[in-house]
C-alpha cells in the first residue's frame, strides 16, 4: 500500500490512540471516531468496532451513541453485516437496506432508524481474537468504489493498531493473573504458618487442615485464609512486588 501524506497522518494518529493509557474498550470507541471521519467527506457516516476475544468476550466500539446504538441491536439480534464479515473475514456491503434479504430482522431495525447503506469490513487480527468495522449512512448506494477503497485502506492500519493494542491488553491481564495468584500465594502461606503452630502440626498437614475446613465451610481457600490472619487481629498482608 502507497503511503500517501493522509495515510502517514492517519497512521501517526493511531500510533497516538496506541501510545495514551486508555482501556480496550475506549480505545475502540476512539478507533470508530477515526474510523468515521476518514471517509465522511460529504456524507456524515457512523462506525462501530466488533471486537470478539477467545470466542467469549464481545466488545463493542462506536463514534458516536447513534452508532452504538445499531451495533448494540446488532449483537441483540446475533446476526447482521458486521457479525458476518467478523465471522467468515468477507466485505460485506448492502447498497440499500430498502432491498437486502439478509437478516431481515435486524434489516428491519435498520430501515426503522433511518438508514439506508452499509458496509462493514474484517480486520485482520491473531487466532485467539476477531473483528470487523461496520459504516452506516443515510444514502442509499453510499458507499461506492472509491469510498469502499478508502474504507478498506484504512482497515488495513486499524488491523495493525488493533492487534497491538489486543497483545498489550493480553498480557495487561497476563499481569494482573500473575500478581492475583501470588497475592493468594502470601495470605495463604501465612495461614498455613498460623495453622502449624495453632495445631503443632506439619505443613503438609495444615494444608490438608485448611483444605478440609474451605470444603466444609463451601468458600475459596483464600477467603478461609484471609478470615483466619483477620481473626489474630492482623490485616490482610502485602505482597511486595519489584519492578
């Protein structure tokens, strides 16, 4: 792809949306404003952002409210333009919704808000992630093959960003995962010490014992641990981490 002067400043704008601290979610909110305003020119256009995470998690980015709006109707339907191209990775366009026999209920919630042409595109992300960018207009036959062109090229930095900022949220959560387990790791490592010296027992003892009492009690070993350092009068101990 040639890099034209808009490109290079598009792509320096995602680089920014990258680089500021901001959650996924907002972060695709920002993307589908970008998104929008690259290809209004004379025509105002709403852009929504699918994002789907190891089959389970659904986010949703949008421009603006009218646009979330009909992505959100989108996913209450579990069928539409921007669904199909995320799951099957194919462009996808409705020239006028007057006309489209596809997914007829959500077509209908379409037309009932007004708007008459959709395109919606896959982005290219990893295998434990899949997404797609959905434009709508008021404009029957929008979306020509120009506009489809720039829609397109621009999907192609989106994907780029949006698998960076993907692979950062994952080891974000990577992180948290690691610090939660070793947070569990001290408090209960404390209470097996406690139990030790409370029963005169050995360790692998006091593990069966704070075992035994978790199951009996029905909660989670650490809410027994931590119950049982609160009883001594003592509070919840802090796990140092470095750097």
């Amino acid at each position: 792809m040639d890099s034209t002067p808009a490109q290079l400043s598009t792509a320096e704008l995602l680089h920014d949306l990258l680089a500021a601290d901001r959650e996924l979610a907002d972060f695709l909110n920002e993307l589908a404003a970008v998104a929008a305003s690259e290809i209004t020119g004379d025509l105002r256009v709403l852009a929504g952002i699918t994002l789907e995470r190891d089959k389970r998690t659904i986010i949703v980015g949008s421009s603006d409210a009218e646009a979330r709006k009909m992505d959100e109707v989108q996913a209450g339907f579990m069928e539409g333009p921007c669904l199909h191209a995320q799951t099957y990775q194919e462009l996808v366009q409705v020239p006028d919704v007057q006309y489209e026999t596809r997914w007829p209920d959500y077509m209908a919630a379409v037309r009932e808000h007004g708007l008459r042409s959709v395109l919606a595109i896959p982005l290219e992300l990893d295998a434990t992630a899949k997404a797609a960018m959905n434009f709508y207009t008021t404009v029957p036959g929008a979306f020509t093959e120009t506009r489809s062109a720039t829609a397109q090229r621009f999907a192609d930095l989106v994907s780029r960003a949006l698998r960076v900022a993907v692979r950062i949220a994952r080891y974000e959560e990577l992180s948290d995962a690691r610090q939660r387990a070793m947070e569990s790791r001290t408090i209960i490592d404390i209470s097996v010490g406690i139990t030790m010296a409370q029963a005169q027992c050995s360790q692998d003892e006091a593990i069966t014992i704070l075992k035994t009492a978790s199951s009996h009690r029905n909660i989670k070993l650490r809410e027994l641990a931590e119950d049982l350092v609160a009883s001594l009068g003592q509070s919840a101990p802090i796990t140092a981490f470095e750097d």
